[in-house]
C-alpha cells in the first residue's frame, strides 16, 4: 500500500513537473499571435483561407493537399504559412495572410507540389494574369485615406504588380480604383495599405 | 558486419534522417533570406548565428534546392518520393488515381515488399524518438525504481485506426491521416519552427504521445495506433527478408522477446508483419541463432519447447 501511494505521487509529481516545463516552452513566446487574432475574427467555414497561387478550387485542394509544406519551404518571402488551430479540418494545410506578406508571384510553390493541389504555372507575366487568382479584392472606401480625403497615399498603387490594370489612380486626387477582373489577389496592396482599406477575400468553399 | 555495427548503423541512419528533417528547413530558410532580402534582415538571434555558420561553410551557394521538406514528402534529385500513407490517402480523398502521384510512391513500395516496416524501424523520425523514450523509460524504472505502468492493448487496432482514417478521407473529401501521422507532423512542426514564430496544435500531440508512452504504455503508438505501421504492415505482409531463429543454435534465453522494441516474439516465430525488420533481436542475440533469411521461416516449435525447460 505504502510503496503504492509513493509510486503513485511520484508519478502525478514528475508528469506535472513535465506539464509545467512544457507551458513554459510555449509561454511568453509569439505562437499564435496576429495570425490567431485573424482567424478568430473569420472563422474558417464562414471566410476560408487564402490559398497560394494555382490551388484548385477549395474542396478539391483539401482532398489533395497532403500537408507536407514544400511550397511553404520554397516561398522566398515567406508568405506561405501552415494553418493551425482554429482552421479544423484544414490542419497542416498552406495558407496566406497578405496583411503580414502578400504573393511575390514567383510561381516556385506551384512547381514543388508533388499532389496537384497547386497547379503549375509558369513564371510569365501574362500566363500569371490570366491563370492566377488567390482571391478577390475588396476596397473599402470608407476607409481608405485616398477617399475619405485624409491624405494622397496611393501605396497600393505602386505595390500591384499590375498597376495600371488591377489598381488605377485618378489625378488629381489619387483616389484608387480596384478592377475585380484584372486583379490576380496577390496581396501585394493589402500588405502596404496604412488603413486596411483593401482585403483579399479568399473563395472559401462555398465558390466554386 | 557484426552483430553489434548493425545497430550502430542503424542508429546513424536514424540520426542522420533526423538530423536532415531539422537542417534541410533551416538550409531552405537561409537560400530564401540571401535571395530576398539579405542576411541582415533576420531578426532572431538563434537563426542569425545558425545562418552565420552556414554562411561560413556553404557560403553564398544558394542553389541547394536537391532535397526537400521530410520524410513524409521528399524531393531527391528531381524526383518526388511520397510516403504510401500520403498516397493512398490522395486517392481515397480525390476518389481518383494521379499517375504521377502513384509513381512517386514505388521506390517506399519496392522497399517495403522486400524488406517490411523498414520505413518504421530505419527512417521514421517519430521511432526515433520513441526509442529514445523507451530508454528514458526503462532508466527510470531501473535507476529511480518507478513502477511504470505497461498497459496493453490490441495490435488490431492500428489497422481500424487505418481504414477509420481512409473511410472518412472518402466521405468527407478531406485527407485527415496527415494531421495525425506523427512523421508528417514532426516534419511540418520542425518547418514552422524554423521559418515562423512556432509550432502548433501537432507539436501539443507529439509531446503528449511522449508522456503517455512514458508513464503509461511502452511504445504505444508505434504497436497499436500507428496507421501508417498498419500500411507497411500490410504492404510488407508477403515480405521476402525476414528475421529466423536457428533453433539448433538456440537456447532458448527468450532475450530477443525482451528487447525488441515492439513487444515481439522472434525466437518462436511470432514476428508476422509486424516486424520493422530493425534487428535489435539480431544484434542481442547471445547464441547467434538468429538471422536474416530470405523466405518464409519454417521453426520447429517442438524443439525449442524441450530446450526452454533447460536452464
């Protein structure tokens, strides 16, 4: 009975000794942080996530993607991230947050993926414009600093890599205008805007 | 070789992958910041300091692009390599057979048909790490006299755990096998941990499994749960290398049903499918009555019955 109950608590001792040594591993460190925040705001089923350049369309992308990260690793910004907690079932799967960095459009992720899930595309100007779309682009122009008359920004503008088409600023004052169609969703405007004026909404599962 | 550089050897290669899954990310990491934005733009020091070395000893070859990622999906030389769980669970999830994807896998096939669980007991970072917590484990019951528990369960269930995970991949169009497959988790958390702030949700359960194979069940996952065992055990059921007792030579110690890793019985023939073919059995064996032999094992039970009565 005796040698019992001291196995006993030198086992409740040692696994939480092991539990407290663990949390503080994690505490005080930045885990989650602005990505969290982001994903507790939209939850997953409601916005979705915005995919690197050449996913097939959403539902496809979760029967195809086997979550091994290679276009993650192969992202020369570091735009890819892993999704996590809070995404459910999307676990382990790519995804971007254009507001901590936008796409750089190189198209090295879709050139790695061993499953199809990224289509390849080739690192062309106009073969990007017309296959790529991350997600559509939203302006807010109540927000944003052009419109409401605050200040002449126009940051967005020379961030699009397609400025001109996607992204036109009207003299004399520089007030943005957003075309749908033109836009591949890179994010590039999204990571520069001051305001949060403009946002990249994924398709999410519910498009097809 | 002998007995004994086979578990060395096996050990270095054990190593040696473990050691890629945490350097290719870190090799990857420094290719990307050299290209983009230069080494100066790193902010945290740990990184800093690795990239410094690097620096040092490659320094300025950006183009090392011949490996990616872990074990779970690997590039060598060109050509992709997919563990057959990723595969089979493409195509339960796709409901589709992707030719290339299929072909990815033949290397890991071939290998399993041969040799068995190979994959288990020479590559996977997870046994890796399970052995060296079932060292922790036994140096704590021996050395700290703790009596830890050894709780038993079915073999049969890492199978269920297998067509589980497949069924629901085919009704919901979802791969889930990859979010619990602990390979593909380490290399995903290691990956996150190098070029992000952390690791997630998988790096909670790779660090669970650890305290419950410590305290609770020896190798729990590795004989019961694993789905990714109970494919190669499948795969290699009709495998052609096999471990065999040579029963003239054996006197029946039973010490090879003491150290192998997985619970099994080699001396009596009881290795089935199971066997990840590592040879700690082979390397113990006092009598070197055991060996590796092609073809199916044929032991005469009854004489190994009559030595076990000698002492």
């Amino acid at each position: 009975m005796e040698i019992k109950r001291r196995d006993f608590l030198k086992k409740t001792g040692s696994l939480a000794l092991g539990a407290a040594g663990i949390s503080l591993l994690f505490l005080g460190k930045d885990v989650y942080g602005e990505e969290l925040k982001i994903r507790l705001l939209n939850s997953y089923y409601e916005s979705g996530l915005l995919r690197p350049p050449g996913a097939v369309e959403e539902n496809q992308f979760l029967s195809k993607c086997i979550r091994c990260l290679r276009c993650a690793e192969v992202c020369p910004v570091g735009a890819i991230k892993c999704a996590d907690t809070g995404s459910l079932l999307a676990l382990g799967t790519p995804f971007i947050v254009p507001k901590e960095r936008g796409c750089t459009l190189c198209m090295n992720c879709t050139r790695v993926c061993p499953t199809g899930a990224l289509e390849k595309i080739e690192d062309d100007q106009d073969v990007v414009r017309k296959k790529v779309k991350l997600g559509e682009i939203v302006l807010d122009e109540s927000i944003c600093s052009a419109h409401t008359g605050k200040r002449k920004c126009a940051a967005c503008f020379y961030a699009c890599p397609f400025s001109g088409k996607a992204i036109e600023i009207m003299p004399p004052d520089l007030k943005p205008k957003v075309n749908v169609n033109s836009c591949v969703g890179c994010g590039l405007c999204e990571e520069v805007c001051t305001q949060g004026a403009i946002r990249i909404k994924p398709h999410g599962l519910n498009k097809a | 070789m002998s007995r004994k550089t086979l578990q060395t050897f096996r050990k270095l290669v054990q190593s040696l992958v473990f050691f890629s899954i945490i350097l290719i990310p870190l090799l990857s990491s420094y290719r990307i910041n050299l290209s983009s934005e230069g080494l100066v733009s790193v902010g945290r020091p740990e990184l800093k300091a690795v990239f410094w070395c690097f620096d040092r000893v490659i320094g300025g070859l950006t183009d090392v692009n011949l490996i990616g990622s872990s074990v779970w999906s690997v590039n060598i030389l060109g050509f992709n390599i997919m563990d057959p769980l990723a595969v089979a669970s493409h195509i339960f999830a796709t409901r589709h057979i992707y030719p290339l994807v299929l072909l990815s896998s033949i290397i890991p096939l071939i290998f399993t048909l041969i040799f068995g669980r190979i994959f288990c007991g020479w590559i996977c970072p997870f046994n890796f790490i399970m052995e060296m917590n079932a060292k922790l484990r036994s140096f704590l019951q021996k050395k700290n006299g703790m009596g830890l528990e050894d709780v038993i369960f079915s073999r049969k269930h890492k199978y269920f755990v297998l067509g589980l995970g497949l069924l629901l991949s085919v009704i919901f169009g979802i791969q889930l096998l990859p979010v619990i497959y602990p390979p593909a988790v380490i290399g995903r958390e290691i990956a996150s941990l190098v070029s992000y702030r952390g690791a997630g949700i998988g790096a909670c359960l790779i660090i669970l499994l650890i305290v419950f194979e410590l305290f609770f069940s020896r190798r729990w996952w590795c004989k019961y749960i694993c789905p990714g065992g109970a494919l190669y055990s499948l795969l290699g059921s009709g495998r052609i290398l096999q471990i065999q007792n040579d029963v003239d030579k054996c006197n029946g110690c039973l010490k090879c049903k003491k150290v192998c890793p997985l619970g099994l019985n080699p001396a009596e023939g009881e290795v089935g499918m199971e066997c990840t073919n590592c040879g700690v059995c082979y390397s113990n064996c006092p009598k070197k009555a055991l060996k590796f032999k092609f073809g199916k094992p044929g032991i005469n039970l009854s004489l190994l019955k009559r030595k076990k009565g000698k002492p």
